[in-house]
C-alpha cells in the first residue's frame, strides 16, 4: 500500500508560505555556518520544497525583501 505524504506548508495562506520560506531560508544560512551538513542537507530539501510551491502557486519573493532577509545577518 502506498503513503500519501501530506506536507503541512500546502495548507498555508500565500503570505504564510513567503514568510516561511523565506524563515527557512535564514534559518538555512545559519546551519551553513555551524558546519552541520546533515541538517543542512535535510533543511535543504524543505527549502527547495517550499520554493517550488512558491513557484506553483505562481507567486513571487520580491528580491529587495529576499536580499534584506539574507544579508541582515
């Protein structure tokens, strides 16, 4: 029998679903920087996951916001 893996971000708003991605994003570049590349890989993977939902949903990160979000480190 086969599992149907429900993702949770699926049932997020389109406001909700930037905020988190763009949340795991950072959250992303901090596990770059303690070396941890299990968790990084595996954060990766939710990472890439939620931008192509993003990209389904045909919504958009504005780049200012991305890059202020990214950099403000």
């Amino acid at each position: 029998m086969n599992k149907v893996k429900i993702l949770a971000y699926t049932y997020l708003t389109n406001e909700q679903l930037i905020d988190f991605t763009l949340e795991e994003i950072e959250n992303l570049k901090k596990l770059s920087e303690l070396l941890d590349p299990t968790e990084y890989e595996n954060r990766l993977h939710l990472v890439n996951q939620l931008i192509m939902e993003v990209k389904r949903r045909n919504l958009s990160i504005k780049k200012p916001l991305l890059a202020m979000r990214i950099l403000s480190w």
